[in-house]
C-alpha cells in the first residue's frame, strides 16, 4: 500500500519523503529500501516526549521536493495517537510555503477496527491516502487496503 501510495504521488525529479521515526517498520523498511537504490530520499522526524511527532517538526522536514509526508495514526508499540489534523495542517502550511506538491499519508492499522468510526474520520479528514491492514480485523495476513481520498 505505501508503494501505491507513492505512485499516487506527485513526480519530481529526486521525490522527497517525510516520515517519522516512530512510524512502523513496514513503512520505514521499504523507504530505506528505495532510498538506499537512489529512488528518493527520506527524512525521518523524532517523536517527543509525548511519543509522537510535534506538527511543527514534521513540517519542517518538508522540502520543495517533497512528495509525500507518512505519519502512523496510533502507534503499535506504545499506543500513542498522533495529533493527525494538527500535523496535516502545518505540513500544508509549510507545502505551500516552499511550493511543494505532496500528499499526506497515514498508517491507520492499529486503529483499524478498534477507535470509533468517527474519531477515525475526524482524525483522518485531512489524509490524502490511508492504509490499513485486514489482519487486525480477522482477516488473513497480507491483506490491506489504501483509501484514496476524493481530492485524487
């Protein structure tokens, strides 16, 4: 799913990505795989003290080169949620400012079937793409899903 979600990306010429150093070994493994290849390059933001990215870091990771920006929502060893309206709103403003095309993706598996449907969709109504795994739901391993946002 992060490999579609980066070929929903927009293009440029070296894409930059933005992630955090929370964010799950799934995620960070294949943007080190593809960094590693010379297919783009990656930022990993620090988590603070209250183990998520601050907005403001993440934002200020991005570059005019910037293609995409993953944040996890609820993290799956500690179980913070990270402050997505908060993150997606500085990291636009920031866009915006060095004139970046990018897409905000979040990995929405651990929440997947455990936080309500609304909080779910209030927290992610500012991600472009979502993904999300079947396995937390009773599904068999391997199966997942990328939602798409109407703006795409």
């Amino acid at each position: 799913a992060v490999d579609l979600s980066l070929r929903c990306a927009p293009s440029s010429v070296r894409p930059h990505v933005v992630s955090t150093a929370v964010e799950h070994p799934a995620v960070s493994r294949y943007l080190d795989a593809l960094a590693a290849a010379g297919a783009l390059s990656v930022s990993y933001v620090p988590a603070g003290p209250r183990g998520h990215p601050a907005p403001e870091s993440v934002a200020a990771a991005v570059t005019a080169s910037t293609v995409l920006v993953s944040a996890m929502y609820v993290q799956n060893e500690i179980g913070t949620a990270s402050p997505l309206p908060e993150i997606a709103a500085a990291v636009r403003k920031r866009a915006g400012e060095v004139g970046a095309a990018l897409y905000l993706h979040t990995d929405g598996a651990q929440a997947f079937g455990k936080v309500p449907g609304a909080v779910v969709r209030r927290e992610l109504a500012d991600s472009d793409l979502v993904t999300v795994v079947g396995h937390k739901v009773g599904c068999p391993k391997g199966i997942g899903a990328l939602y798409v946002g109407a703006k795409l």
